[in-house]
C-alpha cells in the first residue's frame, strides 16, 4: 500500500520535471534565455511567503503557496500562453483542465483530490488565497520588465493600456499595496518607452 | 512604511531571481542543460507536498515547505556544491550562512528573521520538518539520475558506496518508505553500472 503509494508520487515527480522545459515570455534577469514554468512556480510562491501580511483579506499562506506551486502542471501538456493572448483563451483553459486531471491524477489519494481542487480554485479565483495568488502571478512578469527595459513587453509588442486593464484589476484585488508600488513604475516605464503598441 | 516594506521585498524578489542562475549538477529528465537551484527548489518543495503523508515523525508541511522555498538562497552568492564533496564543507557553509543573513536580510521584519530562523533550521537538520526536508533534498538527485542512468553520479564519477553512505541515514531519518523505495532501485543501478568508482 504504502510502496504503491511512494511508487506513484515519484512518477509524479518525474512527469512534473517536465515543467523544468516549458518555456514563458519573460527572461531571467540578465539572461538570454527565457525562463520556465518551475523557476517562475519557486518565484511566485517565494513571493507569496514574503508577500503574505500584505494580502487583503488575509489569507491562509499554506494554501496559497501550495496553489502557487502547483497552478502551472497542465502547462506541461499545453505549453504557456502569455497573459495578453486574446484569442483561443476558453480552449486552452479546458485542455489545461484536462492536462491537470491528468497530471495531479497520477498521485494517490488524498493528495490528488487535494491538489486538483486548489488547482481549480486558483483557476476560478473567487477564495482570498487564489484572488492573492493571482495578484502574485500577475505581478511577477511585470516586476521582472520592470528591471530590464520592459523586455516581453516590447518583444511581444503589449501596450501600456493593455498591461493596466490585465493586471491592474486582479492585483488590486488581490494585494493592493503591491499594486499601490508598481503603478507609477509602469507609468515611469511607459515614459521610458518601455511598451509595446498592440 | 507599506510602501518601504513592499519596495524591500520587491528588492528581494529581483536579488533572488539570480537563483535561476546557479547550476547544479543534474538534469532535467531528457535535457541536455543542467538544472538550476530555482526549479530545484520548486521541484524539491512539490515533492514535499505530494510525500507530506509520509514524514515520519509527522511535520507541518508548511514550514516544511517554507524552508525548502528558502534553503538554497544562499547559493546565489556561493554556488552550487555537489553533496559529495568533502573537502571545503565546513568554509562553504560559513560562506552561505553569511549569504543567507545579507539576501534575506534584504526582506523587512519579521520576515527576515522568520525566514532566516527556517533557514538555520534546515542547515542545522534537528528538527522533524528540517530532517523530512533534508531527505527530500538528498532524494531528488537519486530519483532524476534513477531516471537517466546514474548522470550526475557517473559524470562526476561518484560510487554507488558514496551514495549509500551519504544520502541513505538522512533520507531513513526523515522518510522511512522513500528510503525503502529507493534502496532497491540504488541496487539495481549499481547492477547497470550506473556509477563512478570513487
């Protein structure tokens, strides 16, 4: 019983060592290469535990850690969309879905039942804790640009008015403070010319 | 104030985005690039919650979790060592607990100091959450290389005996049946000529 169990948790970990190669927009500071979905899921739920006492509402940090180490597993059956993609978005998030039944299903229970459902509540993004890992999410990419020239920003060629109506909501919603501190830096950036025109 | 603790943790965020940038040893399954302390970490703090039920003593995850987030921040000034190695130990880990107090150190109280007390934890491997930890951390090279004919142990030439010697007390400590999963499949790999001599 238990063997099964350990036997199955580890093809877990070696199937969600695949995310090590799923690539994102956004570059490591001071890289060429693009960053992938694991290093951002340690980025993010870092930044949850260091961000926690500002949530607001306050928040469970366990649940939101956790979230955060998982939101991203069905990425290794669908590869990343950028936030900004605005077409094919519902198609994507019902083979993400699937991908994450898949993946988080290779775990026994309870864990698997566990993570499903915090995945999907992250997914939905109605509890505190998915409303402050949203915020989380949102922010990092724009963090990273904000510290190099505004990078996936003018490679993809996002505006500025598309990067505020994206990410200004949730992050307000999420953790207020954090959007109190990058507004006038993604204002700074746009002066900059640091955005793109789409 | 919120606006200076929100700018110090966006500090900390960027200064430990360099962790992406420390190489380690192994690699991702099927990659020809070695892996960094950044996905690691995700990796390793994944694992810890999809193997939480079996830490034996039981452990609150969270800080299990937290510290395996935090544990190698002190390599973005050090670097990687490589557990076998045996000389230069005692000055490597002065070297990163200086690390660990200046990067997170960075952070506004009272998570600099929550965190570096989780830190010292680890580095200290006393307690129940600090040992399933440090099993963890010893178990996941053994799993990737389980999955890639021995790698990092054939590449840096490391003996099956070494392996035994250095990764088996700690993860027995911590989680018992990972330990009876891996022990057979170490023999099996010592069969296939999976390791180095020395």
């Amino acid at each position: 019983m238990t063997a099964t169990a350990i036997s199955r948790i580890v093809d877990f970990i070696r199937e969600t060592d695949r995310l090590k190669g799923v690539t994102r927009k956004n570059k490591p500071l001071g890289a060429e290469r693009f960053e992938n979905s694991a290093e951002h899921s340690w980025q993010v739920a870092m930044m949850a535990v260091a961000l926690a006492g500002f949530a607001d509402p306050a928040v469970d940090i366990s649940r939101v850690v956790t979230m955060l180490l998982v939101h991203d597993v069905g990425e290794i059956d669908t590869g990343d969309t950028i936030v900004y993609a605005e077409e094919g978005w519902e198609e994507r998030k019902i083979a993400e879905l699937a991908a994450a039944r898949r993946i988080l299903g290779m775990l026994p229970e309870p864990q698997s039942e566990q993570l499903l459902e915090l995945w999907q509540e992250f997914e939905t993004g109605v509890s505190s804790e998915a409303r402050f890992a949203h915020a989380l999410d949102r922010a990092i990419p724009a963090l990273l640009n904000l510290s190099c020239n505004g990078q996936s920003w003018v490679e993809n060629g996002i505006s500025y008015e598309r990067v505020i109506a994206r990410i200004g909501p949730p992050i307000e919603a999420g953790c207020p403070a954090l959007w109190d501190y990058l507004k006038p830096r993604l204002d700074a950036a746009q002066e900059q010319g640091w955005f793109g025109t789409v």
